[in-house]
C-alpha cells in the first residue's frame, strides 16, 4: 500500500493532466485521510508513519504547480495539516512535508468575511459590504 | 511463443519481450474482470517496468490506460477495507473515512 502511493507519487509529478486526475477521482481526499487517519488504521506504528509520509509527499507533488489543486486543498484540509505540524507526536520530517505543503499553499489562502461570506485574498475590511474581517482570536473564559 | 523461447536472443527479441509484458500490463489495468488489487499491482508494475523510458513517457502510459484510478482505488481498499459510509448529506455511499467525495466536489465546484 506504502508502494502504491510512492506510485502514485511518481506517476503525478510535473504532470498537469494526472494531477486533475487524481483531484477528480477523490485523490486529495484519500490522502488527507491517510496523512490524518494512517495511525489509527495501522497496527505498526512505523508503517503508519511510513504512510502518512508516503501521503504527504503524494500530496506537495500533487499540488506543486497546480492552483486549482492547491485550491481544493486549502478548502477541504487546511485545518487538519495545521493541527497535525503543531502536534507533537508528528514525525519530524513529516512535519517538514507538512510545511512545504503549507507554503504552496500560501498565496492561495483567503479571508472569508463572517457577515456576506465574501472572500478576498487579504485586506481588514470586506471589499463587498465593508464589515470589518479581522481575525477573531479566542477569548478567555 | 516463440519469441520468447529463443535461445539466439537479440535486442530486438528482448524489445518485442517488454512491448508484449507491457501491453499485458496496460490490459490488466484496463480490464474490468480483474480485482482492484490486481489492477493496482499492474499500475505499479506499469511505473516500474517503464521507468528506463523516461518519466514522460511513463506519465502518457499511466495517463492513457487510466492507471492513476487503478492506484487510488488499490490504496482505498488497503487503507479502508470493506468500510463502507453514507454520507448524511446526500448519500452516496464511500469507503472514505470523513468527508464525502461526491459533496465536497459538488461544494469544490460552486465555490471555484
């Protein structure tokens, strides 16, 4: 199973048409549930990290140079790779491939405003009703 | 058959040896009679066998024969088994662990 994913791996890079593939044929959701599932599916720890590294780098080939995949990927996992590249028990150099994916990421990332649901790439007001769009941090109980 | 059971093996015998295994390989994954497994195994096998070929060339095969499919279909079996969930939202049913294939696409679609 490790296997296939370096397959798949190897089969998307630099490739535009096999990594629309892979978006349109559930590819990116698979993978997210293996990089946040792969421990508790696994009896072996060491094949559960091997696994979720396998993903991860399924994952940044897939996303590499393709927005629309970087896209998809902000909207369905961006909270889940956040959680686990500041989780302690992540392999460290799964938390590396974590944060390159992350950096692709980046320039795709947006704030949604919480009145109208517009989203911009950046700015403190909505450019559509002007409510202000600051980040809403946690408040003390 | 005969190819293949010449003892005076040439160059051009051992290049009509790899287009036949190829071939095979490329119908396995094609075939709809064959387990998931098995068009999985082939897909890999198709990666390694065409390797020397360059990666461009690897990438038009696996294209062409739909061998990416093959792949994720392989990993959903191994990862997931027979688990199968039906989405509360519109329910399709998947082997996928927590979002549904078919909503989150739909939901992909309007919003890009």
């Amino acid at each position: 199973m490790v296997k296939a994913l370096w397959a798949m791996r190897t089969s998307v890079i630099g490739n535009d048409s096999l990594m629309r593939e892979l978006q349109t044929q559930g590819g990116l959701l698979l993978l997210l549930d293996i990089i946040g599932h792969a421990a508790s599916l696994c009896d072996d720890q060491s094949v559960a990290r091997e696994a979720q590294e396998a993903a991860l780098a399924c994952a940044l080939a897939a996303l590499m140079g393709h927005p629309h995949n970087c896209r998809v990927m902000l909207s369905l996992g961006i909270d889940q790779l956040i959680d686990l590249a500041g989780a302690e028990d992540t392999p460290e150099h799964n938390r590396q491939l974590i944060f390159d994916i992350l950096q692709l990421l980046g320039p795709y990332s947006y704030v949604e405003c919480s009145n109208c649901g517009k989203r911009q790439p950046k700015g403190r007001f909505c450019v559509q009703c002007g409510f202000e769009t600051g980040v809403e941090l946690a408040r003390s109980p | 058959m005969k190819i293949l059971g010449d003892l005076n093996d040439t160059a051009e015998h051992e290049a009509k040896r790899e287009k036949i295994k190829l071939d095979a390989l490329i119908d396995t994954i094609k075939s709809d009679e064959v387990s998931t497994t098995q068009r999985g195994a082939a897909a890999e096998m198709l990666l390694e066998e065409s390797v020397t070929d360059g990666l461009g060339s690897m990438q038009s095969k696996i294209v062409d024969c739909g061998g990416i499919g093959a792949l994720i279909d392989m990993v959903k079996v191994r990862f997931f088994g027979n688990v199968v969930i039906c989405c509360a939202f519109c329910f399709s049913r998947s082997v996928m662990a927590n979002v549904c294939s078919i909503a989150a696409e739909s939901e992909t679609a309007q919003r890009w």
